[in-house]
C-alpha cells in the first residue's frame, strides 16, 4: 500500500510526516517512527526497520525539524520543540496514543515525548542513544563539544563516513523545502546536541509505559550507562546487540522488531 503523506503545523513549522501499513484505525495503536540526526524516512528505515513495523501496525514516520521535507523555524533548535512537535502530529491526525520507536536523535526527542506528552505515549523503543549525551563514549562527547578534538583510532571507525554523510545530503537536497540548507542543518543539529543538557533523571524515572533500550555492543551508548538508564525506570529492558555498531542497529530489523513487539505486550488485532 502506498503511503500517505501530510504536514502538522505548530510553532511556525510544519512538520512533514508518512503514514505506512495504514490506514490509521481506532482500533489498533499505531508506531511513531523517528530518524536518526541528519537522515531522512526513506535513507533511514526504507527496506529496514519500517516496511518490518508496518506488519504490525501503521507507521507514522515523522521527519525533525532540519530534516527531509519539514523545513526549520526562527531561533535555536531545541530538544523540546522536537518533542513538542511530535505529539503535534498525533493531535492534527487526531491519535490518542503511539508506540514510539527511535533512532539515535529520534530515541532521544521520543523520550522528550514520554516525558512531555506522557497520555500520548504507550510504549517507548529507544535505540542507540539514550536520554542523555552525556552517556556516550566518552571520545564522542569531547568531539561533539570540544571544537579541534582529535577522535581515537577506536573511535573513528563507528563516526559516519564519507559516504555515508553524501547519502544523507542526497537524501535532503531531494526533498527539502531548501535545498541548500543541509550544511545549515548539520551546523544546527550540532549546536543543538552538544549543549542539551539532557532529560532529568526525576522525568525518566517518572516514565511507566514498556520501554525498551536497545545498542549495539560497538555503539556510542555506553554499556553501563544503558543499564543505569534501565534502572531508573519503572518497566524497561536492556538489549545488546552483538557484532553492531551504533548505524549498524538500522540493519537489525530482524532482531529489532521481534523485541519490540514483545515491549509492546498487548497482541494486535487482525489486520
């Protein structure tokens, strides 16, 4: 089925968003799906994580403010707004609850929604990235915040590459409404992330729908600090992928959706 698409307005942007496996019915919750920094839907979940989820239940995959077709608005860019626009989605298609499912910066708005828009949210999957930055290997924290950081051998070959950073420009020059702005965009995203100071522990620990943290066991999560985040939360379960790297979790979809359709617990209705 071919996927429908629209735009949500709120706080002078409007965000662009795909409904795939629909249509959205009462009946069945739906996925919020959310890309990692820089991607787009289609380089981030096409053939992946998303035609997989979409057998369970529609898919509403949302593309960020300075992403794909959604365009960016005045002033930094916040952790916040990004929450704030998600849950704007769910209320222009009028859904009352997501199973939420992010990557990388994705995972960490999903938990502002969690946080934020708690009634909107029944079960958060988070992967590869955290509620913090501050729990990611320590190297790729002075590299994001620490302007002439040289990276380590070990860590250099999990940083994106050159190749793949000349998809993601593709992939936005085809789509955005501003073409030239994807420089502008990596600038922002960076500046936005390197000095979030991250969700509180206190709203985490308040989080009480399913969740489930899964990285790879070569990801820019920390092993430990998924597990302290595991803690702090009411109903959680920590993954560990073996063999994968932190871009590597988008091609475990065979593993990935099995987990989370276990967190989610409820079965879902015939389709």
């Amino acid at each position: 089925m071919k996927p429908t698409s629209g735009h949500a307005s709120r706080a002078g942007l409007d965000t662009y968003y795909e409904i795939h496996g629909g249509p959205l019915r009462a009946d069945v919750t739906p996925f919020v799906l959310l890309h990692g920094g820089l991607m787009t839907i289609e380089v981030g979940f096409a053939g992946r994580l998303l035609p997989k989820l979409a057998t369970l239940a529609p898919v509403i995959a949302v593309e960020l403010q300075c992403h794909g077709h959604t365009g960016d608005r005045d002033g930094p860019m916040r952790m916040d707004d990004l929450a704030d626009d998600v849950a704007a989605v769910l209320d222009h298609l009028e859904v009352p609850a997501a199973h939420l499912a992010g990557f990388s910066l994705g995972a960490m708005a999903a938990f502002g929604v969690a946080i934020r828009h708690p009634a909107k949210v029944a079960s958060l999957s988070a992967l590869g990235a955290s509620y913090t930055f501050d729990g990611m290997q320590h190297d790729l924290i002075r590299l994001q915040r620490e302007p002439g950081h040289v990276p380590s051998e070990a860590l250099i070959p999990l940083l994106p590459t050159e190749e793949d950073f000349a998809a993601w420009r593709a992939a936005f020059e085809s789509v955005a409404p501003d073409p030239t702005a994807f420089d502008r965009s990596v600038e922002r995203v960076n500046a936005m992330v390197s000095t979030w100071e991250g969700w509180s522990q206190a709203d985490v620990a308040a989080i009480a729908v399913p969740v489930l943290m899964a990285i790879g066991d070569n990801d820019f999560v920390r092993i430990d600090h998924g597990a302290e985040t595991v803690a702090l939360l009411a109903d959680a379960q920590l993954a560990v992928l073996p063999a994968t790297t932190h871009t590597g979790l988008l091609d475990r979809s065979d593993w990935l959706v099995p987990m989370i359709a276990e967190r989610i617990r409820a079965p879902f209705p015939a389709r």
